[in-house]
C-alpha cells in the first residue's frame, strides 16, 4: 500500500513539475513579446516625433516664402 501511494505522489509531483516548466515556457514567451512590443512602440514612436519635426519645418519654409512673397 505504501509503495502504491509513494508511486501515485511521486507521479503527480513529476506531472506537477511538468506543468510548471510549462506555463514558466509560457510566461517568458509573454514577456519576450511584450518586451519586443515595448521596443517597437519606442521605435515607432521615436520615427512620428521625426516626421513631427520635418513637417514643422516644412511648414515653417512654407510660412516664411508665403511671407515673403506677400501671400502669392
């Protein structure tokens, strides 16, 4: 009887182990994507404050003809 119930825990410890390495798999997939996601959004965020500025300046060359040619 012991022996049988010793198998059962030592069983059902080993699948709970398995388990675990799994969903701790799972849990740094996660986070490597939502880290890689982070570093995109920076990207991404860091290339519209460019495009921002290079249309601020564009829009300013414009402004400055616009006055120098008196509106035409």
């Amino acid at each position: 009887m012991f022996s049988f119930g010793f198998t059962f825990w030592i069983k059902t410890l080993h699948s709970t182990i398995n388990r675990l390495w799994e969903e701790n798999r799972q849990m740094y997939t996660v986070f490597q994507l939502k880290s890689d996601a982070l570093r995109d959004q920076e990207q991404i965020m860091a290339m519209l404050s460019e495009i921002k500025q290079s249309i601020e300046r564009m829009n300013d060359r414009i402004d400055r003809r616009t006055d120098a040619t008196g509106g035409r």
